[in-house]
C-alpha cells in the first residue's frame, strides 16, 4: 500500500513502462518509485540496465483504471 500520493512526474512514469522497460538513467523519479516497490530493475539481452513495473507497481495503474 502507498503511504504517499504520487506526483504526476511519478504516474507519467508507471504509464511509460507499462508499455515497454526504460533506461534506468531516463527519469529522476525511478529511485523514489524503486523505494515504493512500484519498479525493479532488470537487465537486456545486451546487459543494459533497465527499470520495468513490478505487481505492485501495475496495480496502481490498474486501480486507476489506466492499466488492464
């Protein structure tokens, strides 16, 4: 459960990766939502690192009817 509402910046972000992973440097807020247990982190074919949605961070979408 959140113990804060997100920013618009942070739910900008869950809706980028509810499409597809990004780079892990490509958005300031990926630490606060990594602390929240929304994103993880995950590493490509090519070793890249990138930051994907975990359950949880895919149920804050889905409760906002932004995610099925």
């Amino acid at each position: 459960m959140l113990r804060r509402l997100l920013s618009h910046h942070e739910l900008a972000t869950l809706l980028l990766l509810l499409h597809a992973p990004i780079d892990a440097r490509a958005k300031p807020e990926i630490p606060i939502l990594q602390e929240a247990g929304l994103v993880e982190q995950v590493r490509d074919d090519a070793g890249a690192t990138r930051i994907r949605l975990t359950s949880e961070g895919s149920a804050v979408l889905q409760g906002l009817g932004l995610a099925r």
